[in-house]
C-alpha cells in the first residue's frame, strides 16, 4: 500500500468520495500542514493552527495510481478558490496535496499542470503541492461520517451533490459495490 495526503475542502465531502474508489483501502480524516502537534477539530476550526482538513487515502497502486487519485481530486472539489470550498472559508479549507515522496510530487506538479491547462477551470489552479511532514487523526465521529449522517443538512446539501457527481464522472473506477 501508498498514502496519499490530500486536502479539498471539508474532509467530509473527500472521505465519502474516495472510500468508493477502487483500489482504495481506507481513507482517514485527519489534520496536515499546520504548526501545532496533535490539534483538535475546534482548534483547527479557528483557522489558527496552519492545519488544513485532509484525507489520508492508503491505495495499492497495482490497481490506482497516484495520478489517477489526482484525476479524481481535481474534479471534486475547485481548485482555484483560495482557502474555500463553498460557504466552507478558512486556511483549514484549503487546496493541498501533500507529497511523500519525489516521485508524487512530480506527478502533482504535472497534473496540476495539466489540469491548469485543461479548459475546466476559469480561474487559475491555487493548489498548493507540500512536502508531507505529519498527519494527525480526525476524531473518530469524523470517519465515515457521510455513510453514517447521509441525512444530515450538511450532508444532503453538500457532500451528496460530489459524492453523485465523482459516481458519475468515474463510474468506471467505482469500487464492485457501487457501480
């Protein structure tokens, strides 16, 4: 297995996306990128930690590659929004890839590259693409919470929309059980 760090907004809506990719193992909610050890969600809330939300994605990469999880990424949140996703405003909020090693960060630098030049974005790609330092587990009400809260506002109004729109887009690297 590989780990891929990723953050793209509220690690709710990325949780729910990834856990029904094939090839994906486990997906983890957690904290990256800040400068506090062992922060707790109210912290990095206040958007004074420098943590963002992310995902960290344990994937066998004989059956996904990093790029390929890097295809989905882009298309599931916007990328060119500075610190934000939706009425979701703060650094916690923020576009990131955190590379683990020098090979996912040429490929990120690539694919945001790429993506850039793609056409689907009428704003330039803010993505931030940063050496992995350290991650640091979401509380456990945090994990699998779309599959568990799906009725909640939150999750009807925001997280279902990518989860219905990744299913679409990527129908064909959807784990068996959800095609």
């Amino acid at each position: 297995m590989e780990l891929a760090t990723l953050g793209a907004g509220c690690f709710w809506c990325v949780e729910a996306v990834f856990l029904d990719l094939n090839g994906v193992e486990s997906v983890k909610s957690g904290y990256s990128g800040g400068h506090i050890k062992n922060p707790a969600y109210k912290e990095v809330c206040t958007g004074r930690t420098g943590h963002a939300e992310v995902v960290q994605i344990a994937y066998d990469p004989k059956i996904i590659s990093f790029g390929e999880i890097l295809e989905v990424f882009w298309m599931v949140h916007d990328p060119t929004t500075l610190n934000r996703q939706g009425a979701d405003v703060g650094t916690q909020y923020r576009s990131a890839i955190f590379y683990h090693n020098e090979e996912q960060k040429e490929v990120a630098e690539l694919a945001k590259t790429t993506a850039g030049e793609s056409g689907d974005w009428s704003s330039p790609i803010v993505t931030e693409i940063t050496a992995f330092e350290v991650f640091y587990p979401a509380e456990d009400y945090h994990n699998n919470y779309f599959a568990l809260n799906g009725d909640q506002p939150y999750c009807s109004a925001v997280v279902r929309p990518k989860v219905e729109k990744f299913r679409k887009l990527f129908k064909d690297k959807l784990k068996a059980r959800q095609q």
